[in-house]
C-alpha cells in the first residue's frame, strides 16, 4: 500500500416503538460538521449500497457500462441514468430511476485494473496503443475474461504496466481520485443529512485450484485515504491486505480508518473462511483478533447469490435456506456444487464459536450487510418488478437489449445494507458497521430491531420506549452477551415492520420473525435450529404466478419477546434473526408473465425468453431481511 496523503433519510419517522428521539451527540465522531435535525439517540435504520461498480471497473466498462461515480451517487439520490448505451426502434436508451433514493452508498470498483481499463479508454495515457489495449477495444468480452484471469487468479499485470506496474500505478491515480471527489461532492454535510458517501474500492482475488471467490470490499470512514487502493495484485492474500490497511491506515496516525467486507461467500469454495494460515499452520489468537478487528461485517446477499445457509433437496434441514441458492460454489464457474462447509455464514458462525473454545477468540464474528455488486453503477436497484440486470459477468449491458430477461436466470436484483445509527454521517454509520449493528435485507425496506437479554418482559412491544429499555436492558443485534445470572433466561425482543412501499409497488405483509440458533454442547459438538417466534408458520399471503396478484393477508409489523426453550447457560451460542416476507413474484416471472409466455404453449415463448420455461426456474421469491447475529458468551471469551 502507498503512504497516506490526505438517502435521503429514511421515509417519515417509523413507528415510535421501533425508535425514539433525543438530542445527545454519539460519542468519538471525528468530524466537525452540523448536528443532523433528525438525531435519534436510541438509532432509526438508514438504507443504502456499499457493492457498486462504474466504469471503472473492468467488468462493467468491458459489458458496456458508462456511468461514472459521479453519476451513481446522483442515481442513488433520486436522479436517473442510463444503463445500456444502446437505441432500440430508434428510441432513446434505456434508462432507470429508484422510486426511493438510499440514504447512503459507496462506489467500489475494482482496485486491480483500474489503471488498465483508464490506460485503454484514454488515448493521452501512456499505453494506450500497446497490444493488449487494442485487443480490450476490438474485443471486450474477450478482454473481460484475460485482465480479469491475470489480475484476480494469477495476482499479476498483463504487461502493459512496466516492469513494477509503475505505467498503470500511474494511469489509476486520475480515476482514483475522481471516485474520491465524487463521493466528497456529494456527501451532504448540512443538518438535513439526506444522503452520505463513502470512499472505498473492491479488493478482488479468485483460488487458482478451486476457482474460489475471495473478494472484498475496503469501506474508509473518511476522506483520509491511501494514494491508490492496495490490491489484490498488490496484496495477494487476506492478511497480507489486513496488514497494509493497518500499517498505512488504521495505524498510521494520520486520521486514515478502514473496515473489510468479504462478499459472494457462496461462491468461495469454502476459501474465504479458512480454518488454517496460507503456510498451513492451524489459526491462532493473533490471526482470530485481526480478523475481528478488521472484517468485522460480511455481505450475506448480493445479486450472485444469498450466502446465509446450505439446502439440499431431501434433507431436514431448512428449506428457507434454498433462497437464491446458486447451483455451484465457486466464481470462477467449475462444475462444482454447493455444500455445507463451503462458505455458508451459518456453518462459518458455528466454526467461530467452536475455534473461541480453542483458542479465545472468535474469528468469524460478523454482523451482516447486504448490498447489490451492480456492474450499471445503479445502486439500489433492487426492485423485482424493475430489473435490467447487473452487466458483470452476467448478459453484458450491451446486448441485454429487450424483449427478453436480462441476465442469467441464476442471478437476482441484490439486497440492501441497513446502518442503525444516531444520524446519516459517516462517524455514526462507519462505527455502528463497526460494532456491527447493522442487517441486510434482500431487496425490500423492511425495518428489522433485535435486542438479546435476559427475562426481559412480554410487555415491551407495547412500551413507547422499547428502545431505550432494549439498549438499558439488553444488547443490540452485532454484541456479545453473557454469562447469564443463576436460573435467567435467555431471551430476544424482535421486532419487525414491513416495507412501507413507494410508487406502483407497495410493500408487502410479513409473514414470520424466525430465530435461528447455532450453539456448541458440552463435548464440543456444533448444533443448530430454527424457531418460528412470531407470525405465520404458512404464509397467509398468495401469490397468482400467471398474473402476479398478490392476494391474502400477512402482517404490517411483528413483535415479540421470545424466550429460548432449550437455553443452557452453559453453551456458546449465537442468535439471529430472519424476517419473512409473504410470497411474490420472482424478477424472472413478472418479465415472463409480462412478455405473455406460457410454457404450455410453445409458440408463446419468444426469443429471449426460454428461461422462463426452464428446469430451474424459480417463479416465486420470498424477500427477508437477516439480522447481525447476537454472541452469548457462558464465560469471559
């Protein structure tokens, strides 16, 4: 790593048993700016995308993506852009507005070539005119898969850099510092607060052996950030990008603070959570304490995939884990499929605890965030009803040209990433990622609160300060909790209310708040279950897949104080919870039902539309939202 050189909130105010006002100040901010006029002290959840990739990033601009940073923070804000950088019939480009701004977001391109993709766009840049940059124009789909295996899998230039990468080191300082001002010019640091950005890249390595997604996004909490961003070039390994962050940033005395979110778990080959060092030496409590000091959130949802729990057909264990499962469990597309073990959060959690036994600390204790990874440089852009696909490794922009769907049938909208916090600024947003206090959800703005205790009383989803008596009782969503006092219970107070909606599509009833329980018992064996705590076992709510009606009742909000049934006080344990939305159509289904396909009568499935008669469609989605998880701690971990 180089030396260091210098939403609109969300809707109207919700209901007053999630949330409560005052006027304290959050305590450590850095930065000397206004107070925001809708300071809350017991926290109110803001929305936002902390995966978005422009033109920067080699995967978008090779697909047809010309948004710059600039213009996706305007989209995130409300404003429109225009997604594929083509006319159909004569008619203007195809373009997309969000029917909610977010209330933050954060542009993440690629670190690994952006010097590359600058170098082969620009012709004033030294480079422009050797081989590899005119096979990248006269052949981008090409382009996307050679730069991209050079750089993610074989952690090296292609030869147009110079013998140390010093040309594209070079190239990449320009756009580098264009994200930068772009994500300055359009934090808004009045009272109003409405929307905030942050500077951050994608760090992105791929396992050569087993295709094995290690990626990562590096999120600053300010404007103090490196010359340009350490990649995985640069940085070949986790701990080696852990250790440079630390040593030029965190450390560094220079006012430079970073976090790491590892993201497409399911697709790691079970290589982002590794249970020994890169030398083969089992972890210990040096390697356990880095990782939590430095990844202390994890991407559980993006458009490649949900990544909390494993299902196979046939089995016992819970079909909900089925949601936007991928059919294999690596990025880099070799026929391997999916299985417990290869990167599932649930599974890791469970191996986090069980290493705190071993060696004291847990290395795997992440809250979660989801986000969209969108390649269009639309972030937020995850309404099924409004689709265009992600122009990644999907149908590139540039011939996802209508009718028809989009992208691949494996691939979904994205989720969201929501912040618990004081205000919309970055000291407050960056230290609840910190302490984690934070939940992803999978498209909708459902607004999820858990607390964790012990005896707390039924009678709290009736107070008007619920809040304030969950933070003065119990431990947020993200804590650590225990040992529990003789004879106590262990007990959650969940309480959740349904996406209020915008436009043409308003939210949908909840179904369930589910608890899922992972623990250890006293022989070290891993367990896990799932408990309907609130709500509706069947969903109430109906869905017609031939036209997409939504039908039935469900719930407008859900709260409960829920009281563990088979607590040990003895046993390490994690709790979390799943919120579940009542059925609705699938992105696939409403495009299919839009374009009059009905897979009993051939001749209605048009060009462009085979998927939606495929084995593997799904036509159905139930959206939720996961909360970070709570520890309990039996002893002093």
């Amino acid at each position: 790593m180089r030396q260091i050189t210098s939403g609109n909130v969300v809707a109207t105010l919700l209901a007053v048993l999630l949330l409560g006002v005052s006027s304290q100040s959050p305590a450590s901010e850095l930065e000397a700016r206004e107070r925001c006029d809708h300071f809350t002290s017991t926290k109110r959840p803001f929305f936002g995308d902390l995966h978005v990739h422009t033109r920067y990033s080699l995967d978008a601009s090779t697909q047809g993506t010309q948004t710059t940073p600039a213009q996706a923070y305007q989209f995130a804000q409300g404003g429109r852009i225009g997604v594929q950088p083509w006319s159909v019939d004569g008619k203007a480009q195809r373009s997309l507005q969000l029917a909610r701004p977010l209330d933050f977001a954060m542009v993440s391109d690629h670190a690994e070539l952006i010097g590359e993709v600058e170098m082969c766009n620009n012709p004033e840049v030294t480079g422009h005119n050797s081989w590899q940059c005119r096979f990248y124009r006269a052949w981008p789909r090409g382009a996307f898969y050679l730069f991209n295996y050079m750089a993610a899998m074989r952690a090296s230039h292609l030869g147009l850099c110079g013998d140390d990468g010093e040309l594209c080191d070079a190239a990449a300082l320009a756009p580098w510092q264009e994200m930068r001002d772009a994500a300055e010019a359009h934090y808004d640091r009045s009272s109003a607060c409405a929307f905030t950005t942050f500077i951050g890249y994608e760090w992105t390595g791929v396992a050569p052996a087993t295709g094995g997604n290690l990626h990562r996004n590096v999120v600053f909490r300010n404007a103090q950030v490196p010359e340009l961003p350490a990649s995985y070039i640069d940085t070949p390994g986790e701990t080696l990008l852990w250790d440079a962050l630390e040593n030029d940033c965190n450390d560094s005395d220079s006012g430079c603070e970073a976090l790491v979110i590892p993201h497409n778990s399911n697709l790691s080959a079970g290589q982002m959570f590794p249970l020994q060092r890169a030398d083969g030496s089992p972890l210990d409590a040096d390697y356990a304490a880095q990782r939590q000091r430095m990844e202390p959130l994890v991407e559980i949802m993006q458009h490649k995939g949900a990544s909390e729990c494993f299902y196979a057909p046939g089995t016992t264990r819970d079909e909900l884990c089925a949601f936007e499962q991928l059919s294999r469990d690596n990025i880099a597309r070799f026929d391997t499929p999916p299985q417990p073990g290869t990167g599932f959060l649930r599974d890791t959690w469970l191996q986090g605890i069980s290493q705190q036994a071993q060696t004291g600390i847990n290395p795997f204790r992440f809250g979660v965030i989801a986000s969209t990874d969108t390649h269009l440089g639309a972030p937020g852009a995850v309404a099924e009803a409004d689709f265009l696909g992600h122009g990644g490794d999907g149908v590139p922009a540039l011939k996802a040209v209508p009718p028809g769907l989009p992208d691949k049938l494996e691939y979904n909208p994205g989720g969201l990433a929501v912040v618990w916090a004081e205000q919309n600024t970055r000291d407050a947003l960056f230290m609840a990622m910190q302490r984690r206090e934070v939940y992803g959800t999978s498209g909708p703005r459902i607004v999820s609160r858990l607390f964790a205790g012990f005896d707390l009383e039924p009678a709290l989803c009736a107070a008007p300060d619920m809040a304030a008596q969950g933070y003065a009782r119990a431990v947020p969503m993200g804590s650590d909790l225990g040992p529990a006092p003789v004879g106590a219970a262990m007990t959650l107070l969940l309480a959740a209310q349904q996406d209020a909606g915008a436009g043409t599509e308003p939210g949908l009833p909840l179904q369930k708040i589910q608890v899922v329980k992972g623990w250890l018992d006293a022989d070290g064996e891993r367990h896990e279950r799932v408990y309907d705590a609130v709500g509706d076992a069947e969903p109430r709510g109906t869905v017609d897949t031939a036209s997409c009606a939504t039908g039935g009742s469900g719930h407008a909000r859900l709260c409960a104080v829920w009281s563990d049934p088979d607590f040990d006080p003895s046993e390490r344990a994690f709790y979390y919870s799943r919120v579940v939305e009542n059925p609705s159509c699938r992105w696939s289904q409403r495009l299919c039902v839009a374009g009059g396909v009905d897979c009993s009568r051939p001749e209605t499935i048009g060009e462009g539309f085979e998927g939606c008669c495929a084995a593997e469609h799904r036509p159905v989605v139930q959206e939720r939202a996961w909360s970070s998880p709570v520890w309990y701690q039996p002893t002093t971990p």
